[in-house]
C-alpha cells in the first residue's frame, strides 16, 4: 500500500505531517486521512504523487555521492584573502567576473568560517529599503522606520563590532543602494566586500561618476575574468568525483565555468548510478551534449 510507503518514508526522513503535506502539494488533513487510509479524494493522483517525491529522494541519495565541498582552487584563495583584508582592515574590497566562476561558493564558505562575517544575497527587487531591512535583519537590528531610522539602528549594532558585510550579486544594486552601503561602511568602520559580475565595477564608478566617494574607498578589486584556469578546474573535478581520472575528459566540456563542471558532474554521477553502469567518457560526452555553452 502508498500509504505505508508514505509512512515509512516520513519515519525515514524525521517528516511531521505537515512537511510531507507541503512536499506533496496537497493539504494536512489530507495527508492524515491518507495515512489512516481513510481518504475518499483522487488515491490513484495521491499515489502517483508519493512516488514522485520517493523517487525524488533517491535521486538526492545518489547525488550525495558528488562531493560538493569547498575546494581551495587558486581562485578561491585569492579571493578569500580578498574578504580577509577588507574584514580584518575595515575597508571595502571589490570581486567580480562572469557568472559561475564560484563568487558565491567564496562568500559563503567565508561566512561559514566567520561568525563575524554577514552574508547578504542581493536580487532584482531589493529597493534601498529592502536591502536595508535585509542587513538589519541579519544583524539584530529594527527592521522597522523609515531608511534613515533602519541606517541608524544598522550603524549602533555594527559600530566597533568588527564584522564584516558580504553582498552577492552587488551588480544588482542601485546607485542608492550603493549609496546606502558607503554610509554604512563610512558610519560603522566596517568592512563590505562586493561581489558580482563585471559590470559591478562600471556601477561603482557611477553612470557620471556621481559614486567617486565610494569608489574611492575600494581598497582592492579583484578581477576573476570570464574562465578559470584549468589547473582550477582540475581540483574541483578530482574532488568531486573522488579521482582525477576524467580530468580531461571534465575540464573541456566544462569551458572554463565552475558552474557548468558541476552540472555536468552531477549529471554524470545520477546518470551512471540510476543506470547501473560504470562512469566513462561516452557517459561525460553525451551528457556534456545536454548542458547549455
């Protein structure tokens, strides 16, 4: 019976009924009639989709055998140093390149070695007020008031805090909003690190260089460029896979991108798995087909 597959799966994974409720698209109470087995609704449709997020499930449990650990490349370093000096300094640092180059991955991993570090994800609706909020929220400061009340209360909790502000995808940042983060910096005597695509340093510089004071303050600037190295792509290959046996292989279909090498790779290891055959370069090939240049 569906039902004990259910339950059985809820046991496995520590659900409550209202987690697998969500996860199956349908309500609570349904969820606990269907448990009982006691449901009147459409059983074969509920059926259908306890096996889809059974067999959902088993896919992650091979996908786990992609070791998706930060990898130290030559990049990553360079840029951890780089949110090293603007925190230790409190100065404001610059990291930017092409998208999928492992800007993220640096900003996170720091942030998860850092208790000090804040990490803020920029996206296309974050208003000067947003992001503001969004900073406050990650400090413990009011979230309420107008943005010179919410810019008060961000500057009394990281004044002589010695923390340090992460934002991802600055590039999406206004020019207010940058504004916002220069009195920031200015007030508290924090570090920021700003990282995105390249056009975050044209944004920096202002469209009439109306942001010089904060360009100004940009101690470095670090420039990852639209590839990384293959050496870079080498060790994230041989990392994730466990063996450097299809380096070669990996490193061409990944052109360069850290982000392309890891859907392919996870796409390789869940192929080969639910397949039962043995990873191979027919296998890298064909899969490499599938994913967009």
């Amino acid at each position: 019976m569906k039902n004990q597959e259910l339950k059985d799966f809820m046991t496995a994974k520590g659900l409550q009924q209202k987690q697998a409720a969500q996860l199956l698209g349908v309500s609570v109470t349904t969820v606990s009639l269907y448990l009982k087995g006691l449901y009147n609704g459409d059983v074969e449709n509920l059926d259908k989709k306890v096996d889809e997020l059974i067999a959902r499930s088993k896919e992650k449990v091979l996908e786990a055998k992609y070791n998706a650990e930060f990898v130290p490349t030559l990049a990553a370093r360079r840029g951890m140093n780089i949110i090293r000096y603007a925190h230790v300094d409190g100065d404001i640092s610059v990291i930017y390149g092409a998208a999928g180059l492992g800007k993220t991955k640096m900003l996170k991993q720091y942030a998860e070695e850092n208790s000090s570090a804040i990490l803020i994800e920029v996206d296309p609706s974050c208003t000067p007020k947003v992001l503001l909020k969004k900073i406050a929220e990650a400090i413990g400061a009011t979230t309420r008031g107008v943005n010179n009340e919410l810019l008060d209360g961000i500057k009394s909790k990281l004044e002589g805090s010695e923390m340090v502000l992460l934002i991802d995808e600055a590039e999406l940042l206004s020019t207010r909003s940058l504004e916002f983060i220069r009195r920031i910096h200015d007030l508290s005597g924090v570090g920021v690190v700003l990282a995105g695509m390249p056009r975050l340093l044209i944004n920096l510089k202002g469209k009439n260089n109306e942001l010089a004071q904060l360009y100004s303050r940009v101690g470095f600037a670090l420039d990852l460029g639209n590839a990384l190295p293959d050496e870079d792509l080498a060790l994230l290959a041989s990392s994730a896979m466990g063996t450097d046996e299809f380096n070669e292989l990996l490193v061409k279909a990944s052109h360069g991108n850290a982000r392309r090498l890891s859907k392919l790779i996870r796409g390789v290891v869940r192929s080969a798995e639910i397949s039962g055959t043995a990873i191979n370069k027919a296998v890298i090939e064909e899969f490499a087909k599938m994913l967009i240049s």
